[in-house]
C-alpha cells in the first residue's frame, strides 16, 4: 500500500514537474532567428541516387519515405480489420426537410467496444454524393443543434455540455461554427463526420483504451508503435471502409479534412490510404503540415513533453535534434501526391508556423510536377492574406485566429468543386 501511494505520488509530481516544465518553453516567433536547415529530398533516394520518373517514385521511393514516417513519426498501425456495422438512425427529411441523416456505428472487432458513431447528413437528391469526411473534437452533437444526433457515450476532455468527462445534451450545436452543414449540403457534398474519442480517447494514459487497447500485442510497447494520431488516421480508413458500401456517399470521392491535431491526422491517413481522393489540412502545425526544421512555434520536444501519446515513442529521439530526421513534413505531403491536398493557415496562429506550413506545400510541389509531368504550384513567395492559391496543391493564409473558419470551408468547397465533382478529376485522370 505505502509502495503504491509513493508510487501514485512519484507519477503525480512527475505530471506537475513536466507540465511545468512545457510552460517555460518559449517558442520562437521571430523569423531571423530560424536556424538554417537542409531539407532531405523526397526525390532522392536513401542511397543518395536521384528519383528520375514516375515510375521510380511508385516502385522504390514512396514506399521508402512511408516506412521512414511509420519508423520514426506516427508510428506503425495495425493492418486493416473487417468492420461490422449497424444503422443506428435515419431520416430522409432532416434539417428542416433538406436533408437526409444516417447515424452508423462501426465496430472494429467482434465486440461492442471501441466502436465509433459517423453522423452522415447528405443532400436530399441523386445520390451517390462526393463527401468531406472529418474527426470532429467535441462530438457529433456538438456539430449542428439538430436534437436528433445522437449523444456520443466515449470519454470526453472538459468543455461545454461535459460533465465528468460524460457529454450532456448541453452541448448540442457548441460547435457549429466550425460546420456550415447547409452550405456543404448545398453545394453537392455529404458530410461524414465522427468523434476523435470515439477512436481513442485524448489522454496519456498508457495506451491501454480505445483501438490502442483492442488491437495491441501484450507486453512492451516497441519504439515504433502507433500513436494517437496513427490511430485517429486508422479510424479513418476503417470509416472509409464503410462508406465504401454506403449508397448516400460515392467512396472514390471523399475528401479526408481536419483541424489543428485532426489536421496532422488527416494528412496521415491519406498519406498511407490512397483510397482519399484528396486531402485537406486546417492549421494542423507541428507534425502536420509544418517543416520541422524550422523550429517555429510549437517544436518537436514541446509537442513530444505536452502530448507524450500523439507519436511514436522514436519521435521523441529527435527532440532538439530535427536535423536528424530522415524526414519533414513536406515529404508527408509528398505522400499524397498527385492527388488534390490543401494547406490552410491562419495569420495569428504562429503557434502552427503558418510559413512553415507553406515551405512544406512548395517542397512537396517537386513530386507532384513529376508525377503528374507539369509544373505544379509554380509559386515563390507565401501567398499575401486572404489571397488563395489552388493548383492540385492549395494554400492559403487567412486573417484571424486558430480555428476552422466560413472562409476556410468556403475555399474547400472551391477546391473541391474543382477536383472532386464529375468531368474534373485530373488526379484519377492522370494516374
Ligand atoms: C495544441 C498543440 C497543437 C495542436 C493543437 C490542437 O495547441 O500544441 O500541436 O495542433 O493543440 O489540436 O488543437
């Protein structure tokens, strides 16, 4: 008893001193004082030898840069499980009788848990609809104040309608400013959205709930294991799986869309699942979109001592130590490559490094350009403010705060109307 209470004791002050520690970090906001920095070229082989076509790029290199982000970022995920499902709710006349909703809850194993919830509201009309699918932070309720989503039951971190880490119909709507489900529904698109804590709850605590728990092998954890966000990317694989049989949604147009930690996870899982038609990033920073590097902002150590279970436990070798990355986050936008992604950034939120996140689209462009046999997002300087570039790679700087934004959506739906909509698929094309 008295070893334990030390123990508990030992584990508690360790929290306090971390947590402490994390705060006098002072993150670097001044541009001349980024370190100078070589990025490793995606269009170089690991021996050195340069990747000269397309060809090339499919059979050896991108397979490489993959198992370097699996090694040493993300970590390694599970292959993929047969689903089971089971309708939970639908209505063909929702949202004031414009829409149609369908709530599904997806199991991953034979058991009842974990199991995530997708809330799909589609356009009332001839479907199949190309569809926007995201992680949501709040829960599906949180998305819209329509009274008919369903609670999520998972744990949830404090916020409004949380009561002891247990959503309360309170918190219906608090979060739709974030989703203009109208203006999506308008436009000709699905919305597929899904808890992040339905996946694995957010919380350190030893990678023993969520899918963490169903699908790990006993024993020590090797320093490659998945992370939370290889598992939130996973889930969304597992999500797409499913609309692969759902008949409101066309599967070989989703486009996977996060914000901030769900944008990191977005990118992740279409970086490994080529089935995502296009890929769309909200601000995701650090281990996201943004170069590594350049230490801006958030850096490596910071996110590794604030958010110990994100990574893989390799990531945390490259704490200060950034020049020894086999990879940056351009080459996890490479992964993408050729079809449609875009960046977005925010002009007060250099927490994310917004030109970071820029340098990492301009030096995923190479690859693009090669697979695709053009010059793509031909592009020297950041774009000014509220002034979007849109080649098959998009990028824009908005004014305002960390967030996800009308106008974010409203330049996704642009970029989508481009690549997403019949007639205009030149990914697909020019594969
Ligand atoms: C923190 C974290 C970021 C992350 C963000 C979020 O600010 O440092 O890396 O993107 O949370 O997900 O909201």
């Amino acid at each position: 008893m008295r070893a334990g209470k030390l123990f508990l004791v030992g584990v508690v002050a360790l929290g306090v001193f971390r947590g402490a520690w994390a705060q006098r970090f002072v993150p670097n906001y001044d541009e001349s004082k980024v370190p100078p920095y070589t990025l490793p070229d995606p269009l170089r082989f690991a021996d050195g030898t340069p990747v000269r076509s397309a060809q090339q790029w499919w059979d050896r290199r991108r397979g490489e840069i993959l198992e370097l982000f699996r090694t040493h970022v993300y970590g390694r995920s599970p292959e993929p499980v047969p689903i089971r499902f089971q309708v939970l709710e639908q209505s063909p006349q929702a949202l004031g009788g414009t829409a149609v909703r369908k709530q599904v809850r997806v199991f991953f194993t034979k058991r009842s848990q974990p199991a995530m919830d997708l809330l799909i509201y589609a356009p009332q009309g001839k479907s199949p609809w190309p569809a926007f699918l995201a992680l949501n932070f709040r829960g599906n309720h949180a998305i819209c104040s329509d009274p008919a989503i369903l609670l999520p039951r998972s744990w949830m971190r404090s916020g409004p309608g949380v009561k002891d880490h247990r959503v309360t119909p309170a918190g219906r709507g608090s979060a739709s400013s974030r989703w203009p489900v109208r203006l999506i529904l308008s436009r000709g698109y699905a919305l597929v959205t899904i808890y992040y804590g339905d996946i694995d709850p957010d919380y350190d605590d030893g990678f023993r709930n969520g899918v963490h728990g169903a699908f790990d092998p006993p024993g020590k954890r090797p320093g490659d294991a998945w992370g939370a966000i290889a598992a939130w990317a996973w889930g969304l694989s597992r999500a797409l799986d499913y609309l692969e049989q759902e008949p409101l949604v066309d599967a070989r147009r989703v486009a996977v869309l996060g914000h901030s930690r769900l944008g990191k996870t977005a990118l992740w899982a279409a970086a490994q699942d080529q089935r995502f038609a296009m890929a769309i990033s909200n601000n995701s920073g650090c281990g996201g979109a943004a170069l590594s590097r350049r230490r801006f902002g958030e850096t490596l150590w910071r996110i590794n001592t604030s958010f110990p279970h994100w990574f893989c436990e390799n990531f945390k070798r490259f704490n200060n130590r950034e020049d020894q990355l086999p990879v940056d986050q351009h080459m996890l936008l490479a992964l993408i490559a050729p079809r449609p992604c875009y960046v977005a950034s925010a002009q007060e939120d250099l927490w994310a490094d917004p030109r970071g996140e820029f340098l990492a689209v301009k030096h995923a462009a190479p690859v693009y350009s090669l697979l695709l046999g053009r010059r793509v997002f031909a592009v020297e300087k950041q774009p000014p403010v509220n002034q979007p570039v849109m080649d098959v790679l998009g990028y824009h700087i908005r004014t305002g705060k960390h967030d996800l934004t009308l106008y974010d959506w409203q330049q996704y739906l642009r970029f989508a109307d481009r690549y997403l909509k019949p007639k205009s698929t030149p990914a697909a094309q020019d594969r």
